[in-house]
C-alpha cells in the first residue's frame, strides 16, 4: 500500500536470555531480561552493561519470553504483569506490542500484539547483532515490520496467538539490528 502514512502511539518489547559473546573466544556474559519501552528512555540502555567491563562481540537474545518461563509462574521485574505485556496464563506474555493511528489509507488504527509460545505457533525470535562497549544503548527500525504488514495487507489487529501472530513474528528481527550510543 504505497503512499500509506502512519504514527506509532505505542511500542514494547522483551528482550530476554541476552548475552554477550566475546569475541575473542567463546567466553560471554549474560545481561539482564530488558523490556523496551518507547515511552521509556532508560529502557534502551542494556541493563548493567556499563559496571562490568564489557569487550567486543556479538549481542544475541531472544526477541519474547522463552517458552520455558512462560509455562512457569508469573515473574517479577520486567516480567511482571502489570507492565501490560502478558495475556493470561493460558497464553503467556506478549513479546512485541505495537499500536498506532494511519494519517491516510483509509485505515484508523491498528495494534499488533504478537507473543504465543506454544508449538507450532511460538513467536520468540532469536538476534544476533554485532556489539562494541561504548554502544550501550539499543536502535530499533519499525519501518521493516510495518511495511511488511502493509505490502502482505494484513488485518489491523492482532491480539492473541496463533498462526497470524506466528507469520508476523518472522518480520521482526529485522527490526533490531545494531547499537548505537
């Protein structure tokens, strides 16, 4: 849908099991669980990155809540409910939400709220981008998901898993693919 125009309101994501692979080996270094927030500044920045003297490699992590926490009992921290990113227990936690208004297209809103852990629908999609110690914070690009979702014309709403959200799912690593400070 060329020509289209949209606005993003809202966006949040999970970024869990983080760790950093040293590229001078095979040493690494696990960080903590981040929910990115676009209402949250400090949420970009990798958590503790800065207080133990990171080196070099590459940043990988799972884009959602692993499958084995999801069967678990509710967590605290990040994953804490009251953040807005979990559905129920029979569903788990939504890994990637993102909502918005189009300014043309004939379209009002939409709201993509992508997470389901359960075979053969799991959305957690697995990163891997290059990391240097002075890029402490993390860049996020929409631009590659949303005009997924326009060119394939998907509906404007999604909001529970299932085999739409598993499709959807596959559009966002693109999304994450560098640092920057």
């Amino acid at each position: 849908m060329e020509g289209v125009q949209l606005e993003v309101d809202r966006f949040k994501c999970y970024l869990t099991r983080v760790r950093l692979i040293h590229s001078e080996g095979s040493d690494s270094t696990c960080l903590e669980d981040q929910l990115l927030d676009a209402s949250d500044p400090s949420s970009w920045k990798l958590s503790h990155a800065d207080s133990i003297g990171l080196r070099p490699g590459e940043l990988r992590f799972l884009i959602g809540v692993d499958s084995t926490v999801q069967v678990g009992q509710t967590q605290g921290g990040v994953l804490d409910p009251i953040r807005g990113m979990y559905w129920t227990w029979q569903a788990g936690y939504i890994h990637w939400k993102i909502e918005g208004h189009y300014l043309s297209g004939g379209k009002s809103r939409f709201e993509y709220h992508i997470g389901g852990y359960r075979k053969p629908y799991g959305t957690a999609q697995l990163v891997h981008i290059p990391f240097a110690p002075e890029n402490e914070e993390l860049s996020v690009d929409l631009a590659p998901f949303l005009s997924q979702v326009l060119k394939k014309e998907i509906q404007a709403r999604v909001m529970s898993p299932g085999p739409l959200a598993h499709d959807l799912a596959s559009f966002i690593p693109n999304c994450l693919g560098k640092t920057k400070r």
